[in-house]
C-alpha cells in the first residue's frame, strides 16, 4: 500500500461517495485499492460492526474493486457534498456519537482554566500559573473516585476553586456527551466546522472506539473533537453549542477492526500526533498519550452504555485528549486559537491520518443526508 494516510497492514473499513450510486458504499481496503463490499448481508457499517467477528466477515466479504486508495483519499479534499467524486466519507453510519471529556489532566486543568476565565483567554496565563501553584499535586498520579482524589476534592473546595470540571476529571463519574447525531460525522479531506460566534477554539486530537449494541469494542479510528472554548469556558450548560455543530466532528480515515494484531491494548499504547498548519505559515505540533488517559477505555464505554443506556445501533465514543494548546498566536499571551485554512493533521502509526481543513460551520456543505435518505436509498437499490 505504502501510503501515509492508510497503515501497511490491518483489517479496515469505511464509507465512500462513488459516481452513480445513490448511497454511500461500505469499503474495505485491498491491496492498495477501494474495494465496495456493500451487500445485502450487511448494507451499512453498522451491520458489520454488530457481526460476532467484524474482522473475518470483512476479509472474506466479496468485493469489487472501485478505484486506487490514493485517487480515493486526494479526491476527498475539498470534495464536500460532490457526489460525482469518488471519495471517502465519515468511517461510520447509524451509529450514536458520543465523547468523554476531561479524560487526561492536562485537558482537566484547561478546563478548569476555561471555566475560571469565563472565556476571556488574555486571562488564561494568569490563571494557568495561579491554578497550579494552588493544586500542587500530580493529578496524573490520582485515580478518579479514590479516597486521596476525594481529599484532594475537599481541599480545592476550601481553597474556593473546586470545579465541575474537577468533578468529572478527579470524581467518581465520567463526562459522557453527544458528540453529534448519527450520520453527521465528517470524513478524511472534508472541512470542520467553526461556529461563527467563537473566537477561542483549537481540535481536539482523539482516539475513537467504535462499540456495538452489546457494548462489545470492535475497532477504533481516529477523531477530531472540535472545541470552542470559549463557549464552553462561559458555561458548561452551552456544551451543545460548544461541541455540536455542523463538520465539527471528524472521523478517520477508516475504522480499523480488532483482530489478533490490533486490539484495545495498541489502543490504550498508541501516541496521537498532531500538526496544524495555517495559511500564514504558523505550524504547531502536539501529542497526546494515551498510557496518560486517567480512565482506561473499557470504562468509559460501561459508563456510557449499560442496562443505564442502551444503543440499538452501536456508538462511536470519543476518548478524550490530553492535548492543551497554550502556544501563542497572534502575540504574546493571546495562547492558541484557529484561523480559517488551518489544516488539521491527527495520526497515530496503527490508524493513519486524518486530515481536515478549518471554516466557518455556516461555510461548511449542510449535512442534508440523513439516516431516513440512506435507508430509502440502500432500499431503493435492493439492499433492505
């Protein structure tokens, strides 16, 4: 295969745009070309990913090839709502989409810078050096719900900046939200979206599970959680305007299913890099660990599906990121925020690299295809 975008080795699936066919195709990845293996047995993502073994079913589905993965992932860009392109969309279809927040203490601090700030960030500085002299502890080191995290929790409280964002970081319940609804999701090549209001904002580079009805974790791809802080730092009750918005959520490039070389263990050892690149010639590079995360994966998803909460269709749940920008741009102490043509590189060497231009979310291609259009037109084409 040797392409960048897409490992050498893996078992992957997706969802690609092809000319002349209605609805989206489910695609495999086959000796460097994209190969349709949409079928009656399984016309949707979902299908395969609720099967006993997804990996198997999609190595020994018959498919036919539909172009080189290259033309594939260079037509994707700038390619948004060009049906007559081949090009590969969001990884996943029926499925909830869901995020877990203040998973990692460095995005926990920021959080709590936000919220002080009330999302004014020339004050994130001051804060920031303020917090931390007052915590004086190695929070990375504590583990959520815990006696010590408790005690920790009384001291903030009686020093005044106890936090709900301490709460879900260091507390005994993880934040999970709706990330966006099913079918909204943005792909590799396609533009995020900014909501015009904010002017303090940055991605989020995250690892995403992909989990069945039966809370079963079947693979895992790459995500672009696109924050607003400013918003959310306002107010933690505007996270549905912070977090959900039109393209801002990316997913990527493919889903990668588990089989004996990829499983939860490469999940919670992989390393997520990330480049930004502006159109004024700022580059900003960052990682996030996941061995930091503060919550293994495995709870996250019990916390997020159970006989509490149940998912006919299977989610993708965002894992958090422990990536915090506080690299200036645009002068001293104005700390991170996007401008518009950034482009937005996430990769990690088990899943690629999803890639993704920053606009405006009102300059982005409307989401107009929903689940009601897939499934009157896999109908339409006999597949239901």
């Amino acid at each position: 295969m040797a392409n960048p975008v897409v490992p050498d080795e893996g078992v992957f699936l997706g969802r690609a745009s092809v000319p002349g066919m209605a609805h989206p195709a489910v695609v495999t990845v086959r000796d460097g070309s994209l190969c349709d293996i949409t079928s009656r047995v399984a016309p949707t993502v979902r299908d395969i990913c609720e099967m006993g073994d997804p990996a198997g079913y999609v190595q020994r589905a018959e498919g036919r090839r539909i172009g080189a993965l290259g033309d594939a992932l260079s037509r994707s860009w700038g390619s948004d709502g060009d049906y007559q392109r081949l090009r590969l969309l969001s990884p996943i279809d029926l499925q909830a989409i869901k995020a877990a927040g203040v998973t990692f203490v460095v995005s926990l601090l920021e959080r709590v810078i936000e919220e002080q700030a009330r999302g004014d960030h020339s004050k994130a500085e001051a804060l920031r050096t303020e917090i931390l002299s007052l915590i004086g502890t190695n929070l990375s080191e504590l583990v959520p719900g815990s006696e010590t995290a408790m005690k920790l929790k009384e001291t903030l409280i009686a020093r005044g900046v106890w936090s709900q964002y301490l709460e879900v970081g260091i507390g005994p319940d993880a934040e999970v939200f709706t990330k966006g609804q099913p079918m909204s999701a943005v792909g590799y090549g396609a533009d995020v979206g900014l909501h015009p209001m904010s002017s303090w904002n940055n991605p989020e580079p995250e690892v995403a599970l992909v989990v069945s009805s039966a809370g079963s974790i079947v693979g895992a791809t790459l995500g672009n959680d696109v924050n607003l802080r400013d918003v959310e730092g306002r107010s933690a009750l505007l996270l549905g305007k912070a977090k959900d918005n039109n393209a801002s959520a990316s997913l990527g490039p493919f889903i990668r299913l588990f089989d004996r070389r990829f499983t939860i263990e490469t999940v919670k050892a992989a390393d997520i890099a990330l480049e930004v690149k502006g159109e004024d010639g700022f580059v900003m590079e960052g990682n996030s660990s996941m061995s930091q995360i503060s919550r293994t994966p495995e709870s996250l998803v019990a916390a997020t599906v159970g006989r509490h909460h149940q998912y006919p269709d299977g989610f993708v749940l965002y894992l958090g990121t422990m990536f915090a920008p506080v690299m200036d741009r645009g002068g001293a102490g104005k700390g991170f925020t996007h401008k518009l043509g950034d482009v937005v590189s996430i990769s990690t060497p088990s899943l690629g690299t999803l890639s993704n231009r920053v606009r405006l979310s009102t300059e982005c291609t409307p989401w107009t295809y929903g689940t009601s259009h897939l499934l009157r037109d896999l109908a339409k084409a006999g597949l239901l």
